[in-house]
C-alpha cells in the first residue's frame, strides 16, 4: 500500500495525485494553495541493490484523534508505514517500481524523466507512463499529464514529492453528468436489467456507453443538459435532475488535497420521485465532531513513539442502496435474472434456486 503517496492522492475518474509547499516543523511539511501541495520525508538508498525507502517518521500533521471526550482536531507528530521502491536507469529516465511483499512489481512502474541520467540525486518528473518490464511495454495516460503535475527530488536524507492539480480543469472536462457512467448504469437499471448504480461515478465521463446503452434500450431523448434530461423509455417518460453538486478538494490535515464530494440527484416516472444522495468528505475541523460519530469512519494510526490511537479519516453518508431499490420501483420492466437463458434446463435449475432462496426459515 502506497501509503505516503496515497495519503495525498485525490479519488479523481482518473486516479491522479496532487500538491503545495508550506513550511513545517521537524522532517516534513505539507501545505495547499491554488491546488498545489509538498510533503519531505526521510529517504535511505542502498545503491548497491537499486532499492529505497520513504518514512515519515515524525511527521507533525493535524488529524481528528478520538479521545475519551469525544473527538479532537488537533496537531500530531505520527509515524507511518515505510514505502519501498526498486529503481532503475533506461537511458535519460528513471523508473520507480513499488515493493510488495519483498517483490517489485515490474509489471507496473512509474517512469521519470529530467534528472541526470544515472544519478538518483536530482529532480524527477512523472510522465503519466508506466513501464512493464516483463514484456518491455510502455502504457500512457493523458490524463494524468492534463489534470495533474508531480515531480519528486531526492537528495541525501530526504526526498521532497510536489504536486499541482489542475482541478478547476478537471472540473471543467467531468460536468456533463447526463453522459456520466452513472447516467448509463441509470439507464441500463430503469430498462429492467439488473440493478447497479453509483453516485459516486456521476463525474466519470463516459458518453459512448451512455450512447450504446440508450440505443441497445430505444431511450429516446427530448431535453438535455449537462445537469438535467429527459427521456421516454418502454411507454414511460423519465426526468433525471442533478439538484446539487459541490466538489472540491479538501485543504486540512494529513488527507490534504483528497477529493470531497456532496451530490444528490432526483429521478422521476412522473408520479413517483427517488432521491439519492452521497456524500463523503475527509477529516477537517468542521467534520471532527461528535455529532458525525455514526458516519465516520476510523482507523488506528501510531504517533512517533509508536503509541497507538484512532483517528477519524472521512465522513461518509449515502443511500445508495435505498436509490437503487426506489429506480427498480419506477424501471419499466421489472428485473427477471432469467432473461437471455435459453435453455429450458438451466431456467428451470435458475427457478428452483430463486424459490429456495425465498424461502421462509424455520426454527421447528
């Protein structure tokens, strides 16, 4: 687990991570302005192996800690679980794999370029690419470059990771929700297939399957915004309305620059409305609140004696469950799991399992 790095990475469609520079105490610092963030951690390289470590050994941060009174916001110096990486010089780039278990994966390594060729020391820009080192194949991702920049310097001692995201940009590209994959997993469940539906995906943009998924159920459209539709399906006329938006990324504590989201949606037959909501936000002062106990959730972290506490990471609510249950309610058709078998022994062994399923216990 890429627990210094991830600790800063936001939960963009892309997967991307992000950075600033503030000053701070002891061995690191980590800061946030105009969506752009630093952290410095301890750095040991054994050259002879090609292998290092990050550690923040006694990283002063701010968490919510859970206390006998309740639940405090409040600065913590922490110690976290080290990182491991092999690297590795092709040419004028460095590559950086991940150590699992003692193993690198070199299926799967990040590659760098601007440094000196050869030299560990210096500063390394991530390309968006990754190199597989079992078939020598090389995969980039646009996005990563279009939405986020990173770089990491490391010198003796200590290595400095800097990122920048262009998150106003991010928005900007994955506002369109009526062509989200959300819109198509809401059509594919209104159309009487089997259910499955996520605000959490309203922001990831995917307007070919929402295209193929109207088409392969004859959706046919009569209005259409970036935030709200309209549309006739199977004799009925379904509104969707994104009623409430607000992401942003999150400017307090160690979970710096996460991405915080607060969304709710209605969709409609015309008598009946299903609202969802999904809200989830990392730990800041505002959140770090005995009134939230019940959406929060925990984890157990060590301070730098390595006593161990909890801390609250993330307010998370939602109905989700309730929202998928309340569209298959108002879905044309209803959801048969035996449709598309043909074949009339296995609709039959299907059916048998469905009755016993269904079933009543019994105690006698």
């Amino acid at each position: 687990m890429k627990k210094i790095l991830l600790a800063i990475t936001i939960s963009l469609a892309f997967a991307a991570c992000g950075d600033d520079s503030s000053s701070n105490a002891n061995d690191g610092s980590s800061g946030l302005e105009d969506d752009a963030f630093s952290r410095t951690t301890a750095l040991y390289v054994n050259e002879s192996e090609h292998t290092l470590i990050m550690a923040l050994e006694d990283y002063e941060t701010m968490m919510c800690v859970v206390e006998e009174q309740g639940y405090t916001w409040k600065t913590v110096h922490i110690a976290d679980e080290p990182e491991s990486m092999m690297y590795e010089f092709r040419n004028d780039t460095l590559i950086l794999y991940n150590i699992y278990n003692g193993q690198p994966e070199i299926d799967d390594g990040d590659i760098l370029v601007g440094g000196t060729a050869g030299n560990l020391y210096d500063t390394w820009t991530y390309t968006g690419c990754d190199y597989n080192k079992n078939n020598n194949t090389t995969i980039c991702r646009e996005n990563k470059l279009r939405y986020t920049h990173r770089t990491i310097t490391f010198s003796k001692g200590k290595a400095e990771i800097y990122y920048k995201i262009y998150y106003d940009r991010y928005l900007e590209d994955n506002s369109d929700f009526m062509n989200s994959y959300f819109m198509s997993q809401l059509i594919h469940t209104l159309s009487g297939n089997y259910p499955e539906i996520y605000l959490s995906e309203i922001d990831y943009m995917d307007s070919s399957s929402v295209q193929a998924t109207a088409e392969k159920n004859g959706v046919v459209f009569t209005s259409k915004t970036k935030t709200n539709t309209t549309f006739g399906l199977g004799g009925k006329t379904y509104s969707v309305n994104v009623t409430h938006v607000d992401m942003h990324l999150n400017r307090e504590g160690f979970f710096i620059a996460n991405e915080n989201k607060d969304i709710q949606v209605e969709v409609s037959d015309g008598i009946t409305t299903c609202t969802g909501e999904y809200v989830i936000h990392y730990m800041d002062a505002d959140y770090c609140k005995v009134e939230y106990k019940d959406n929060l959730r925990m984890h157990e972290w060590e301070y730098s004696n390595h006593e161990k506490f909890t801390m609250a990471e993330k307010y998370n609510r939602n109905n989700e469950d309730e929202f998928k249950q309340c569209i298959v309610g108002i879905a044309y058709k209803t959801y048969n799991p035996l449709d598309g078998y043909s074949s009339p022994e296995v609709a039959k062994a299907l059916k048998k399992f469905q009755k016993k399923q269904l079933r009543p216990y019994s105690l006698l």
